[in-house]
C-alpha cells in the first residue's frame, strides 16, 4: 500500500527521459513508482492531476531569496515554495564576512531548501559594487567558511563589473585558482548598467573573462543587451561564447531586471545557444518583471523553447549547476518526493523583459498547483498581473 498517488498527470522528468501520462506512487517520502496506471486501491490518498504536469523539484540555481539581509532581496518561500519552487540558490548576496549572518536566519528557518554561492568579495552585496581593491577580498577567510559550510556553499560569486577592470591584481584568476582548490563552480555576472559605447571597452573585458571559465562555471546573464554582454545590437555573437558552451561552461539565462532582453535571447536561441539552466536573479528590484521562476519558463516557452527543455532548465541541468544532482533533479525511485505540480494555463499573455523594454505575446503562463516536500504537500500560489492582451 503507498501512502498516496499523484494520479493521471503529464510527467516531465527529462534526467530519465520520461514525458508522457504516467502515474507516481510516494511511499514514506520517497518515489516508489512511476507507471502507466497504478490502481487507485493500492494507495492510501489519491491526488487526481489530469490535465496538471508533474516535474522534479524546481530549482532556481541564481536568485537572492534573503530579504532583511541585503537590501535589495526576496523572502526565500515567497521565490520558492509559495511559488512553486523547491530549491532556491542564493546567488552571492553574502561573502565570507557576512555569511553565517545569512545562513542563520535562513538556512532550516524556511520551508524551501536553500543553497548558496558566496560572493568572493567579503561583505557579499552589501556594498555593491562590491570589489573596488583587493581590501576587499579575503580568500583565507573565504576558504575556511567554504570548508565550514560545504554542505550548503556550492559555488563561488563573481561579478565582472566595471571596477575590476582597473584592478592591476588578476582578480579573475584568483577567483579561478580558489574555485578551483575548493573544487566549486565559478559563477560570472557579465554585463554592467551604464549605456553602451562603441567598441565599448568592457565587451573585450567580458570577452577575456568568458574565454577563460572551464567545464561547469557559469556564465550568468549571457542574454544581457548591455556592455559586456557576448551579444552585439548587431545580432553579432562573440565566438568566446559559443567556444565557452562547446568546453562545457554552464549558460545561466538570469533574468533579473537590467540584463535581460527578448531580442538578445532571440538571437541566441536562432543561434542555437539555449540557456543551460534557467534562473530568476529574483530580488526587491526585479519583482514587478521577473515575477517569478514560473513566469521566466513561461517566457522562453514563448521565444520557442520545448517544455522539456525548459523543465530540463530547472530541474536536472540545475542541479548539477549547483553539483546538487545526486539528491535534485530527478523524479528516480528511491529518490526523496520532491515535486513541483504545474498547470499550462492557456491565453494571450504579454510578457516583459525589464529595462530593456521588449514585450512579447504568449498563449502559455505556466502556474503552480502544489509542490511536495519529501512527500509532504504544501500549498503554493500564482499571484501574477501578466496582462492578458487577448
Ligand atoms: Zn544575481
């Protein structure tokens, strides 16, 4: 007897390759099958989801769910569960002088599971923007809370602004040189919020440091419109950036509110260059464009990505972004009952990429219905104003 059914639904779960009508039986927390029709008898609750999509967990694998400790951040279940995500990446608002601040107000207080990239900068985004010398990096510090806090730190955070690049010191390869000790991914903002110039000197910078990142960095934002973006108004792509892609360096569509635009993600997906995961950069500042993870999808589901890759976006590519895939990800039996339960609502949806000024038409808004936690349901929400222009 299991202890209930997720009955009817379209499952997605691309780490097995499984996309069809299937239903899924959770015993003590954990997947116990996954079948054409499970009867109906052999579970103690039946969730009847015909119609709904059932998915692993969904990750955001860069946000900044961590409201009263910067500024500029969102409460963690409001980015997460509430909203129909399971796990949620602090993407460096802490450093390492600053991140047990962090962890303790939100690490096991809320009902999302969090990680964390650290900031390599000490004070995290407190101060932004946050490397201005090498004052402001400590990586003695910043290994010894690495080693501290391995079980939730999963990366490292650099933003490649501006200022570095009047720093005489290589702050990207010491970046490089303690990920790589530490055995972390490196994660790089590229593109910074001024106007851009012609031949602008920051698109070389950008170019220098994509070129550089090896086999599971990130490059985050690699759809920005601003300097330091791979993209030119032109439609010419850098060729660092399809050379990045080929060595196995992670693309992070990080929407946020400044470095996100419909057109530069038009070009790259005709290009073939889809994002590797799909993530929010959710914070205070971005909410009224980003919305939430499910509204992101529900975007690229309108440039013309395929649902599968999307889900694939934030579930199994996802977790291995974040080397979290032997526990995330995936809808495998044995597995802890992670799941999202999603609805394709139909409509004509106006959809905005912030700054950058760009709406788009779509005739899906992804909504959550409910997600598990290690087989417990929770309620979550769609709390949306995606303008419906039809
Ligand atoms: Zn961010």
């Amino acid at each position: 007897m299991y202890d209930c059914l997720l009955k009817g639904a379209t499952v997605i779960d691309p780490s097995q390759g499984i996309d069809g009508v299937f239903d899924l039986a959770i015993n003590e927390g954990k997947i116990a099958r996954i079948a054409a029709d499970i009867p109906a008898k052999d579970a103690s609750v039946i969730y009847p989801l015909v119609g709904k999509i059932v998915t692993p967990g969904l990750i955001d694998a860069h946000c900044h769910p961590s409201l009263n400790f910067s500024e500029h951040a969102v409460l963690s279940d409001e980015a997460g569960v509430n909203a129909g995500v399971l796990l949620v990446n602090d993407a460096g608002s802490a450093g390492a002088a600053n991140f047990q601040t962090l962890r303790h107000m939100y690490y096991s207080r809320v009902k999302t599971e969090m990680s964390f990239f650290l900031n390599f900068a000490s004070a995290g985004l407190i101060r932004p923007p946050e490397i201005r010398s090498l004052h402001d990096i400590d990586i003695k510090l910043l290994k010894s809370v690495v080693e501290k806090n391995r079980g939730v730190v999963k990366g490292i955070k650099l933003r490649a602004l501006e200022p570095l690049m009047s720093i005489a010191t290589d702050v990207l390869a010491l970046a490089l040189d303690t990920a790589a000790e530490l055995n972390l991914p490196l994660m790089v903002h590229i593109g910074d919020f001024r106007e851009r110039t012609t031949n602008d000197p920051l698109d070389a910078f950008s170019r220098s440091v994509v070129k550089r990142l090896r086999q599971g960095d990130i490059i985050s934002h690699y759809m920005t419109w601003r300097p330091g973006g791979m993209v030119l108004p032109d439609g010419q792509i850098f060729p660092e950036l399809r050379e990045a892609k080929a060595r196995g360096v992670i693309l992070d569509s990080s929407h946020g509110k400044n470095n996100f635009s419909f057109k530069v993600a038009e070009v790259l997906l005709a290009n073939g260059i889809e994002p590797d995961i799909i993530t929010t950069d959710f914070s205070s500042m971005n909410v009224h464009c980003v919305q939430s993870l499910l509204v992101t999808m529900s975007k690229f589901i309108a440039l013309g990505m395929a649902m599968s890759e999307v889900v694939a976006a934030t579930t199994n590519r996802a977790a291995q972004a974040l080397q979290m895939d032997e526990q995330w990800g995936s809808l495998k039996v044995g597995r802890s009952a992670d799941i999202s339960v999603l609805e394709k609502v139909a409509g004509d949806f106006a959809f905005f990429d912030g700054v950058a000024g760009n709406s788009r038409k779509g005739t899906c808004l992804l909504e959550p219905r409910m997600v598990m936690r290690n087989g417990e349901v929770l309620p979550c929400r769609s709390y949306y104003h995606i303008s419906n222009v039809g």
